[in-house]
C-alpha cells in the first residue's frame, strides 16, 4: 500500500507519498482547481501500487480535492488534524502532509468521509435555515429592546406581545401627523426591524419546506418516527450515519457515547461533549418530545428511574437508545451523490 497524505488549503495543495515502510517517494503541491486536481491524479497514478489518499479537511478545503479523487476511483479517507504533540517540530504544509500520510500507514485517526450530493443539499438548506432563524430571533429581541424604552404613547400604541405579535402590529402601523421627532424616527426603525423579521420568517419556511421535500425524497416513512420532525432528520441525515462501522461510532459522533466519570466508591458515567453538536442537538430534541408526547418512552424512563437512576441518567440513557435506534434506520437512507 502506497499512503498518500494531503495538506489543504484554500488556494494549494501539498501531497506527500510514502511507501509500506515508511520511505519518502515523493511530494507535490498543485492548485486548488480542477487543472490542480488533474495534475494531483496523474501525479498519483505514476506513484504505482495501490494508493490510500488522506486528506486533512476533507470536508472544508478539501471538500472539492476528495470528490475528485472519488470519482476517479481512488481510495479515500479523511484524516484529523494534527495534535499538539506531533507539532513540536513545528508547523509547516509539507510536515502536515507527512504527519497525515503517517496516519494512513498506522490506520490512526482516519475516517471515511462524508457523502456529497443530497447530504451536502441538505447541509446548505440547513445552514440557510439557521441563519434566517437566528438573524430572526435576533431582530425580534431587538425589537422588544426599543419597545420597552420607547416613549409611553408609542409603547401603549403599539401594545403589549411578544416579538411576533409586536411585529405582527408594526408592519401596518402609520406614522401621526403630530407625532415627536423620536417618535417618528422610532417607529419607523421598529417597523423596518418588524418587516425584516417577517421577511426571515418566510424564508426560514420556505427552507423548511424543501428540507421536508428533501427528507421524504431520501427517505418517505423517517418523518413518521416519533418525536422525528423535518430539521432533526435532516441533521441526523447530514451526519451521514452510512459512513460508520457500527452504532457505536455514530454514537460516539453524535455525543451519546457514555463515557466513565467514575471517582472513589462512586461509579457513574457521562455523555460525550464532543462530536457533531448539531446530531447531539437533533437527538436532544427527538429525546424530549417523545418524553412528554409519546407513552413507550415515558414508560421507559419511568422504568428507569424505579431502577435508581436520577432523571438526568434515565433521559441519558434513552438518548443512547435512541441513537441506537435511529441508526438501524438511518444506515441504509441512500445519499445520492
């Protein structure tokens, strides 16, 4: 096996390729573009025998490089950064490349990389549909900022609510003939917020609706999953459970992994603070909505806690469930690519 580590960056690539025993064959540094990727190939086929490619950041600046060499029929892997200790030589592009190369030898550290096409859709829709909700959530509360401080006759005017509801309000107000300099200036600021607002809600919609079209074309019975709604599964989906041997891995991905934190006579464990914080956050949610609306689980964390466990370990120990539930399913969801 010839072992191939990749160092990427946003404008160039540095490859260096070692034999079985760990020998030097060669390394080169191409463009980030497809004449790059091309060289990269040729460069790879002349390297001879068979070729695993470690590439560091596989799915950011790598992202492009690793479908390349995935549709030339290469062997692929995604390889971690670097830790602390490995860099006390220093940092450079050709020592991250030989320190991934070395990775690929030893089988330390590497993962199979995510799948692209309906995986990286879902993952754009995601990203679009967070940003309009936060952006929202964001203006809302600056809404009820200014509100709050606003002259008494403007803030009786508009009238008590909530964001939505103030805004609701705002978009159809109009200004006074007689109204105060402030007052004409602040309601013409709250009402520009409100129509933003409204504006990012019906965004956010949109983006959820094609993220449900997006999850039932995957996959048609997965939103019938108790406590599974469209945005949880499309997270879970993002994570590509696929690429994992076992529930067990996906499990240490998505931060349902127990973990000891054992001291003394006193033996317990926690979850995972690692992994895929949005796949932990899906599974979170999935976890407190069949708590409270789904009578199979209350059953089981009531079983649970008659056994001794504190509520924190019982809804610790139905995440894990879940995980291992979910991906049964999950594993065989074809990601298009």
């Amino acid at each position: 096996m010839i072992a191939v580590g990749v160092d990427t960056h946003k404008y160039q690539h540095v490859a260096v390729a070692l034999s079985e025993l760990g020998q030097l064959l060669g390394e080169v540094v191409v463009p980030a573009t497809m004449a790059g990727y091309c060289e990269l190939v040729t460069w790879l086929a002349g390297v001879g025998g068979d070729v695993v490619v470690g590439i560091e950041g596989a799915g950011s600046y790598g992202a492009g490089l690793c479908q390349h060499l995935q549709a030339a029929g290469m062997c692929v892997v995604e390889v971690e950064r670097p830790r602390r200790r490995d860099r006390r030589a220093g940092k450079w592009d050709r020592l991250d490349a030989l320190l991934a190369a070395k990775r690929v030898l030893v089988n330390d550290g590497i993962s199979t990389p995510r799948a692209s096409g309906s995986r990286s859709a879902l993952a754009a829709l995601l990203v679009a549909y967070r940003s309009c909700v936060e952006e929202r959530t964001r203006l809302l509360n600056q809404l009820q900022g200014l509100h709050v401080t606003a002259p008494v006759a403007l803030r009786e005017r508009i009238g008590r609510g909530n964001g939505d509801r103030l805004a609701a309000r705002l978009v159809v107000m109009r200004t006074r003939a007689d109204a105060s300099m402030q007052e004409h200036t602040l309601l013409a600021v709250l009402r520009d917020l409100a129509r933003r607002a409204r504006q990012l809600d019906a965004d956010a919609g949109r983006y959820r609706q094609q993220i449900t079209e997006l999850v039932r074309l995957l996959d048609a019975g997965l939103l019938e999953e108790p406590g599974v709604g469209p945005i949880s599964a499309a997270k879970l989906l993002v994570c590509d459970p696929a690429r994992f041997r076992g529930e067990a891995a996906f499990a240490r991905c998505n931060g349902t992994a127990p973990q000891p934190a054992s001291s003394g006579q006193t033996i317990r464990h926690r979850l995972s603070r690692g992994g895929d914080r949005q796949a932990n956050n899906a599974i979170h949610t999935i976890a407190m909505s069949r708590s409270v609306n789904h009578a199979e689980t209350r059953a089981y964390l009531e079983r649970k806690i008659s056994q001794g466990k504190t509520r924190r370990e019982a809804m610790r120990s139905l995440k894990r469930h879940l995980s291992r539930r979910l991906y049964k399913r999950l594993a065989t969801v074809p990601l298009t690519p």
